[in-house]
C-alpha cells in the first residue's frame, strides 16, 4: 500500500484501480480550493480543439518524466499540456493546479473534445488539483482523456473515467470557443 501511496504525486493519479473500464462509475464533483489559486485567461484563438487533440494523441507512448515539459525527455501531466498547447502557441499554466480557476467550468456530462479535466493528486479528498489530461471523447457520457500518467512508467496515455479517476475528479474546464 505505501508503494501505492508513493505513486500518487501532483500530476501522477494516473493507476487504474481495475482493468473494467467499461462499467457504469459514479463521479461526484469535489469543491476546488480556490482561494489561493488566481483566476486565469487562457487565449486559444482560433485554434479548434480537435487540432489540439489531433496533435495531443500523437504523444502516446512518450515516457513520464516528473517535471519536464520536454519531448525528449518526457512529460509530467502539466508539462504534457505546456507542450501541446505551446505547439499551438497557446500559454497555459505550468502547474495543474493553476489550472484551477482557468476556463468555464462544464458539468463532465456536457465535456467535449479539447475540453480539460481535473483531478485531486494522492490525496482524494483534498480538493486541491494535482493531475489533468484533455478530454478526447465523450460518447454518450463515456469520458476518454489523454494525460501524461506516471504509474508503472507508462507516460502519454489515453484512460476512461473510472473507478480509479471518478473519487479524484474535480471539474471539466472549456478554455475552447465552441465549434462542436
């Protein structure tokens, strides 16, 4: 178990807690600690959501590195969203938990392709934001995202909202002007 607790770090809530992704998952909306995060403006553009995500699921398999926003070297969750956006020149936060009062908060039900979702890192119940990915599909309520994860090593990777993800989730963020 503490080997368990040691993987979950800021921008690491990335184990599956079972291999059925395909099973119905109840997910609550945590309140984000939001005092001392301040708000913040993230300008896309005319960038449409889908070239982000199109470029985004080109990075699967690109190793997990803590702290790096470098290709080469790999990506943290927050440094995997630096990387994607900045292809686009798009400035973003560097920290996930920056991301914290960005965008338009959107009920998961109503996500979209290229729209951000947040987590809680080791600690569930904190509400403080501590890992994120880009939403790649919601199919009919089944939520996909891609995200930089760091358990058992496996980098850029694309999850469903699970057992694992739905205690950790905190909120969807759209910073795209709809085009869906």
């Amino acid at each position: 178990m503490i080997s368990v607790i040691a993987l979950l770090q800021s921008c690491s809530s990335s184990r599956q807690a079972s291999k059925n992704n395909h099973s119905t998952v109840s997910v609550t909306t945590k309140t984000a600690k939001k005092s001392t995060v301040p708000a913040r403006v993230i300008n896309t553009g005319n960038v449409s959501a889908a070239s982000v995500v199109e470029f985004a699921e080109t990075l699967i398999g690109i190793k997990y590195k803590y702290g790096s926003s470098k290709k080469e070297n790999g990506f943290d969750c927050s440094g995997f969203i630096t990387y994607v956006f900045s292809n686009f020149n798009i400035a973003v936060p560097r920290s996930s938990v920056d991301f914290t009062n960005a965008g338009i908060e959107i009920p998961l039900k109503e996500s979209a392709k290229g729209d951000l979702i947040l987590f809680t890192g080791s600690d569930a119940s904190s509400g403080i934001v501590g890992h994120m990915g880009i939403i790649n599909q919601n199919r009919k309520g089944k939520i996909s995202f891609i995200h930089a994860a760091s358990g058992n090593s496996r980098g850029v990777m694309i999850s469903e909202m699970n057992s694992y993800f739905s205690p950790r989730f905190i909120k969807v963020i759209r910073v795209f002007k709809p085009d869906r």
